[in-house]
C-alpha cells in the first residue's frame, strides 16, 4: 500500500503487517504549515493499527496491506 492509498482505510478495517493481523484504529493525516505559501498541507503517511496479539502501533502505509478476508 502507499501512502495515497491508506486513505481508503476506515476505522475497523481488518489489515495485514508482515504477517500479523490487526484492526485499524485509526489513520494519519499530519498537518503542517508550507513556510514558503503559510498554506496548511496534509498528507496521508499511515494507521494506528491494534494487532491481534495485544499490540497497538504506528505503521507506515508501505507495510499495510488489506486483509480481503
């Protein structure tokens, strides 16, 4: 997956991290400020992702992959 694509996530979503399960929690979209324009920017990066063993973390989007299950 990349980044433009975790925007198809959805909370509850059932995914894949390199082999482990797990359930979007939720995802990211920093925000900063371009210095150059002061225009607010956004991009998609990744997920919170609770994995079915107890754990709980951030995952960059290139090791999320939809569990079509």
């Amino acid at each position: 997956m990349n980044k433009s694509d975790v925007g198809v996530l959805n909370r509850g979503d059932a995914v894949i991290v390199d082999g482990s399960a797990g359930i979007v929690v939720s995802v990211h979209e920093p925000e900063w400020v371009n210095n150059k324009t002061r225009a607010f920017c956004k991009e998609l990066q990744g997920a919170d992702i609770k994995f079915d063993d107890g754990r709980y973390g951030y995952v960059f989007a290139d090791k999320i992959a939809p569990n079509n299950k």
